[in-house]
C-alpha cells in the first residue's frame, strides 16, 4: 500500500510503499531524513502520521511500529434511541471497537471517533448500518 507521511512542521512530504503493511529500517530512515534531516533538530517528529491511498490513517511510532486505520465518527441516533445514558452509549461504542480490535475516543456529548484497523473497516460500517448508532 503506498502511503504519503507528512510533517506539516517543516513542510515536506515522503512517499513509501509499504508491502504487507510492514516498513523495513531502510524505509523508516528515508521517512525520517526525508521529512526532517536534521540532526539537531526539536521538531517533535514522532508519531509520523500519514494517508493511505484509500484514505486510512497510517501512524509510525519511534519504534518502527506501523498502525493503518480508518476514524469513523459514531454518535447518538436520537430517533432510534430516545432515552440513553452516556454510559451505555459508551459501552455501545466499546462494544464496536473491541469488536473490530480498535480504539475509541469519545468527545462531547454524544459523539465519538473509532479508529478501526483498516482490515475491520468494511465489515465495521456494515454492522453499524444495522445499529442503532449514526455514522456522521
């Protein structure tokens, strides 16, 4: 899968190719050199995040760990749920991102942000088609 990292601190941007969902140590030092290059340097440069050529999220750790991920924005449906306490909409919400092996952030209200390993994604909107929770 091709990838575009990006450091919006200096401006730049570099395109790697990712076999299998996996960078080799060659990949991740032209990343890094690319994208900054300096060796003393406080740019803050990881995690490096970037997008997908399907528009997931992709995020390099300092550790050469590689996470691709699609964000789904979840919130409350008040037509088919008309009395719901936060808590059981966030064990709704906990309940889909455990299911997908994911992780979830929830915002004000009513509202979270799943972030869905990009394996999951297609069978995650499908199943929340049928649920009482809106894609926003």
């Amino acid at each position: 899968m091709r990838i575009t990292f990006t450091d919006y601190f200096h401006n730049t941007t570099c395109v790697v190719y990712a076999k299998d969902g996996e960078l080799n140590t060659k990949q991740i030092n032209k990343i890094e050199k690319t994208l900054c290059g300096m060796s003393d340097c406080s740019c803050g440069l990881y995690p490096i995040y970037g997008v997908t050529h399907d528009g997931a999220t992709a995020s390099l750790s300092k550790d050469g760990d590689l996470l691709v991920y699609h964000e789904v924005a979840v919130s409350y449906n008040i037509d088919l749920m008309p009395y719901i306490l936060r808590s059981q909409f966030a064990n709704k919400v906990d309940a889909f991102a455990s299911t997908v092996n994911g992780e979830y952030d929830m915002r004000e209200g009513y509202r979270a942000i799943i972030k869905c390993p990009r394996e999951n994604y297609k069978w995650m909107l499908a199943a929340l088609q049928d649920s009482d929770l809106s894609i926003e």
